[in-house]
C-alpha cells in the first residue's frame, strides 16, 4: 500500500474490527485505530490536536452515533448533530496538513425510499428521507456536497463509499443499538432452548441488502488505493434477501424451528425495499463478496463462542 500510516476512526464497531482483522495483510502500513476513548470527533480542538499527533498519511473515517430504529427515533437531534460535526471537523482538521486522502462513509439508508430500483449514487437528493431515520440521512447526505466543497476551496482529496446493511463479528448487539440482523442473531440464540415463540416485527416481506464486514475493509482499503473521484459509489453487496428469509437462515443454523417465528403485522415494515446500483464499482475493482448466508454462518460462530463476555449485549 502506498500510504505509510492509516488513521481509522470509529474502530471499535464492526467495520472497525473488519479493518483489524484484515490489517495483517498490509504488513507495509500502520494501522492507527482509534474511537471516542482516544478522541472526541465533535468536538474541533480535540480532533485538530489529535490528528496533528498520529500524522497519518491518510484517514478512513468510519466513526459515527448510529444505531437500530429505537436509537434513531430516541436521539433524532444527537443523531444528526454528532455526525455533521465528525465530518465537518475531520475536514477541517485536514486542511493544511500532508494527509494525502481522506474517505468518508456514507449509508443506503440516506436514499430518499422513492428512488428508483436500483438505487444509483446520483439519486442521492431526489426526494426526502424516510421519516423512520430522516435525521442520520440528512447528516450522510451532507458528506456528498462536502466532498466537493472541500475538494473545490482547500484542495483536499477526499472520496465518499455507501456501504449498505454491515454485519459480522464483533457487531452491535444491544437490543437499543443493534440493527436488524444483530438483533435477531442475540434473540433467536437467546432462546434456543426456550420453546416459546420468537416475534418478528413486520410481515416479513422487505427486502435487505447486507455486506459482510470483512468484505467492506478489503473494499475500502481498494478505494483508498485506486477511487479519487469527488463522486460518491456504492460500495455494498447487491445480494437481496428478505426479513423472513433473513430470520429462517438465522433460525436454520442455530436449528430452531422455524414454526416458533412470529411475524407481528401490527408492528411496521420500513421501507419494502431499497437495492442499490454498485455497477460503478464493480466495473472499476471486479470485487467478489462473501455470500450472505457464509457471513452469517461466520458471525454466529464466532457469537456462540463469545457470548456473553465478548459480546456487545449491555
């Protein structure tokens, strides 16, 4: 790799350890990981003196206050703030500096969920965000027009990469925070042996695109490499699975029966679906991604043999 020191935010969530594990391979670069224990990201002097101490060569900035539906409908305000000041304040912190690139992640959720399928990057501000997380949209939306801004006045070589739904090890899996197949890994493990009925929120039917955590580190670590563009690029696997199939996999390897899940249609679905377009990508790299159902296997693996003391859960 080109870049001698690498500074990765937010490296304590699940991209984050997808970063460790493959950082290995990269024997030539210094992988800094760092989250809010090292610094505070919102707050301006802390991230301009903190970065002016680690002097990376580049920064991949994964760190963001992100969660399930309840944390969004909990912390709308947080939500957006928190992320809008941890990417105004890792531009600004590289101005005037030798940091030769800069990467931001975006989100699929960002999308406006009446765009047409497959979603492309240019769909971008084609309509409001869903009401469910509308707060942390607007604040990934607005690393678009940062990009190039901050291109266009100070010069700064910085790219944004969509990720769509992440999962692997070491994810999230507080009932508050956890996402939806984090979520559903704890509860269907939780109660294997339980017989009663496990509830599902909604009929099932959306549609979920989900990649899987190592794969993202190895495709950021390309784009880093070889994308300089000011546009952004979905970057996510295309692999489309529904919140039924989802749960039936899930139940499958941990052998419950699937007759046990209840799908509750008073609770709501979401958006039905929102695929998204990764040609561009594909076109440029050729990536191979991990299918959905050996991610899974891999992750809940790895949770049964690290549950509880290793596990995210409280």
């Amino acid at each position: 790799m080109k870049y001698g020191k690498v500074l990765v935010t937010g490296s304590s969530g699940v991209l984050g350890y997808g970063f460790k594990k493959i950082s290995v391979n990269f024997p030539s670069t210094e992988f800094v990981f760092s989250n809010s224990s090292d610094c505070d990201l919102t707050n301006i002097d802390q991230t301009n003196k903190y970065i002016k101490n680690v002097n990376p060569d580049a920064i991949i900035h994964l760190a963001a206050f992100s969660g399930g539906v309840a944390l969004t409908k909990k912390y709308p305000a947080k939500m957006l703030k928190d992320n809008l000041l941890m990417t105004l304040n890792i531009l600004e912190a590289c101005i005037n500096t030798n940091i030769q690139k800069i990467l931001l992640t975006l989100s699929s959720g960002m999308y406006p969920p009446e765009a047409s399928i497959p979603i492309k990057e240019e769909y971008i501000h084609d309509g409001a965000a869903h009401e469910s997380n509308y707060s942390y949209s607007y604040a990934k939306r607005i690393m678009d027009p940062a990009i190039k801004a901050y291109r266009e006045e100070f010069g700064l070589n910085v790219v944004g990469l969509v990720p769509n739904g992440i999962f692997g090890e070491f994810d999230d899996f507080r009932f508050e925070s956890a996402v939806m197949v984090s979520s559903l890994i704890r509860r269907f493990y939780e109660n294997t042996n339980s017989g009663e009925n496990i509830v599902v929120w909604g009929d099932g039917s959306p549609l979920r695109e989900y990649t899987y955590s190592e794969d993202l580190a190895n495709i950021f670590l390309w784009c880093l490499e070889n994308y300089d563009s000011s546009d952004i690029l979905n970057v996510g696997s295309t692999e489309e699975h529904s919140v039924k199939e989802i749960a039936f996999m899930i139940s499958d390897i941990l052998g419950i029966d699937k007759s046990r899940i209840i799908f509750d249609e008073s609770k709501p679905n979401g958006v039905h679906r929102k695929s998204t377009d990764n040609s561009n990508f594909l076109k440029l790299s050729h990536h191979k991604y991990t299918p959905f159902r050996e991610g899974i296997e891999k992750t809940i693996e790895w949770f049964k043999a690290n549950y509880p003391s290793n596990v995210r859960i409280d």
